[in-house]
C-alpha cells in the first residue's frame, strides 16, 4: 500500500472530526453574532421578508459553514490548491444547505413516514459509494465526495442527537385549558371520551389539574405536547365537517381556481349558501397527506361615488412604494370624505382609522380587529368586508369532503364541562 493511500485513509477519522466539531463551533459562534442576524432580519422584513426566523436557521446554517470551512482547509492540505479549496467550500456548503433545508420542505410537502434526517443520510451515503466505485480515474474529486459526505453524515447526526437531547431536557410545550361555559344552541363542539383520555395521558393530566387547581397551563414533554396537539387538532376538524360530494371532474376546476357550478348547488342544498365573491386555492393543510382547497368569501357592502372621495384614494401613493403603516403617522389616517362614503352607509369609523393603498386599484381600512377592502373593478370602488377563510374541501378515499375552516379555538365537551385548549412552547 503506498503512502498516498494510507494517508487517504488516516484521513476519514479527521474528517468524522470535522463533523463532531462543527457543531459546538457553530453554536458558539451565534451567541456574538446573534444581534447582527435579527438586525439583518429586520432588515429583510422591512422588504416584506417576514415570517422566517433567521436566528433559528442560523443554529443550522452555521455548524455547515464550519462544516465547510473545516473541510475545505483538510483538503487544501492534501492539494495545495486555492481554486480547489474555493471550490470545496462553495460547493459544499450549498449543498448541505441545499439538502437540509431541502429535506425539511419535501417532509412537509410530500408528509413520508421517514424523519428528513434520514432522508439526507441516505442521500449522503449514495453519495460516498459514488465516490468509492464510480471515481477511481479521479482520485482527488472521488475522496472530496467521499470526504463531505462522512463529514456532513456526522453533522447532521450531530445536529439530530443535540435537537432530541435538548427538546428531552425541556419542558417541551405546554396544554392549555379555558371553560367556556355552556355554549350557543348551534355552536359545534367535539366529544372527548374516557377513552380516548386514556389514550393521551398528558392532556388528562392537564384537564385534572385544572379541575382541582384551576391551573390554565400544565407544561408536557416534547413527544407527548405534539401527538396530543395532533389528536385535538384532528378532533376539532371531524367536529367542523358539514356534507360530502362526490369528486365527478370537479378538481379539474377547482385546480384552476374555479367554483364549480356543481359545488355551489352541493353547498345550496345543504343550506350553505356561497358568496358570489367566492374565490378557491389549494392549500397544503397540517393533518392532510393530500392537497385539500380552501373557499375563502368576502361580502360586498356598497360602492363609492362621492367624486371627492374618489379624488383622496387616487391620491394616496401604494404601500409598495416605501409608505407603509406607522402607528404614529397621521398621514395614513383614513381621509375625510372616503370615510364619510362610510359613514354615510352606516359604518361608523373611529378616529384612529387608517387606509394603505396596497395596490393600483386596491386600497385596506382597518382599525382595531376590523378591517374593509375597496376594489376597483370596472371603473366602480366597490368596498367589501375583509375577506375571511369560510370552507376547506379534503379529498379523503375518493371523497370530496366539505369543512368549515376554523375561526378560532375548537369546543370540547369532557365530562360535561366545554373547553378549549391550546398548545405552546414552554421557555
């Protein structure tokens, strides 16, 4: 065996290492810098980048640039070149990016019975016998495959090990519990049985510590908060099913964002009556394996013709163009005779009411919890009620089921008493 091989092979400990190591380096290295990324994120939200935690992405992000940088360097050793060592890094961070946060979102979409982690790991260890078989005409790109793929292999183990051990050292989440007293005549409500309690040890242990301690919030482990979660948010929707109807060509349309007339007679007869201003998309749900499609309705109020009024909305610049909502700007307040237009049809406004132009011809009202949308449409500003998540039709063995969507927190009657329960992450 000639010393190039044996030191090729002295090299996979190094590189096992190198994934062991990323890890804690990584995780030290956000502390310092954990001011500069939610700067960086509130920078992004100010471009309409929000809803992505970047400071969570970062305890990932960052154990793959160590990764990288690690990895690079060793093999820099072996082949004293700098457009190599360049090459190594770029591409092997991509590529762990590209397959962590990948895997994640193909789970979600796709819902395997097989955790992402494994998904990767299986992935990576195509990838190093690849490198093995297919690659002995060239022995440098064959051991950097081989190589990223043991040391990312260990740290997306690494990162596995540390996410189960630090969510088992936790509380995990926590169940919590509200009486609502005895609801109205034709509010639903789910049942939950002794059995099924039974079942779920943790949510009976929350209701039994708020019937004897009148404790609203009862901490569980991590395993136990989200399959009781599951189990409630299940319940709640069987508890808002309203009819069935069969499929007869209607996803064709409904993929194409059309209400069949069919549909509409199906909600008609079974006393649901539908909005003209009805509008469909698909949506992904939480509990469904499938594609479901969600009916969402706004109302139409009234119409505008005051010719002031019109002047004041043409007036206002759109959101888009740098003049977003401030809670101090008066500037924003709704002008006078758009919102005597409201007035006018008697829906009083407060004073703090404010109007963003959020596209050419579309314009937002909100204060407080409420909120309207005038729309021009063909030349007339029809002014509408926010529009509201109303129906999710689920296909379930051939079936189109039909759902009211959830406006709030479900009602469960448990021995006698109604309740609502709700799920957190304990600090």
């Amino acid at each position: 065996m000639d010393g190039s091989a044996i030191k090729g092979k002295l090299s996979y400990p190094i590189f096992v290492l190198i994934g062991l190591l990323s890890l804690p380096i990584g995780l030290v290295l956000i502390g310092p810098l954990a001011g500069i990324i939610i700067g960086i994120q509130n920078i992004l939200c100010d471009f309409g980048w929000c809803g992505f935690d970047l400071l969570w992405a970062c305890q990932f992000l960052f154990p793959f640039l160590i990764c990288s940088i690690l990895l690079a360097l060793v093999l820099y050793y072996k082949e004293p070149s700098f457009a190599f060592a360049s090459k190594v890094f770029v591409l092997s961070f991509a590529a762990n990016t590209f397959l962590f946060f990948g895997g994640l979102s193909f789970f979600y979409l796709i819902q395997l019975p097989i955790h992402p982690f494994l998904i990767v790991l299986l992935i990576l260890m195509i990838t190093f016998i690849v490198g093995l078989i297919f690659f002995k005409d060239r022995p440098l790109f064959g051991f950097a495959l081989r190589a990223f793929s043991l040391s990312s292999s260990v740290v997306i183990l690494a990162i596995s090990v540390w996410f189960i051990l630090s969510m088992s050292m936790s509380g995990g989440g926590f169940i919590s519990i509200d009486d609502i007293g005895v609801p109205g005549e034709n509010v639903k409500y789910a049942q939950i049985t002794e059995m099924e309690l039974e079942e779920y040890p943790d949510l009976e242990k929350a209701i039994n510590e708020y019937n004897i301690n009148n404790s609203h919030y009862t901490e569980v482990n991590y395993e136990e908060w989200g399959r009781t979660r599951d189990f409630i948010e299940k319940k709640g929707h069987e508890s808002r099913f309203l009819f069935s109807i069969k499929d007869e060509g209607l996803e064709d349309e409904l993929n194409m964002s059309i209400i069949p007339e069919i549909l509409r007679n199906a909600f008609d007869s079974n006393g649901y009556k539908l909005s003209e201003y009805s509008s469909v998309y698909k949506v992904y749900p939480y509990l469904q394996s499938n594609w479901a499609y969600r009916i969402t309705e706004k109302q139409y109020l009234f119409n505008i013709t005051d010719a002031e009024a019109v002047e004041e909305l043409n007036r206002i610049s759109s959101s888009t163009e740098g003049r977003g909502y401030t809670p101090e700007s008066k500037e924003d307040l709704i002008p006078p005779k758009v919102k005597n237009s409201f007035v006018s049809e008697g829906f009083l406004l407060p004073e703090d009411t404010r109007l963003l132009r959020e596209e050419t011809d579309a314009w937002y009202v909100f204060f407080g919890g409420t909120s309207y949308r005038i729309l021009s449409e063909k030349g007339i500003l029809n002014v509408f009620s926010e529009e509201r998540n109303a129906y999710e039709i689920w296909k379930e063995e051939g079936i189109l089921n039909v759902y009211e969507t959830n406006q709030g927190s479900d009602i469960f009657k448990v021995n006698g008493r109604f309740l609502k329960f709700g799920f957190g992450h304990a600090d």
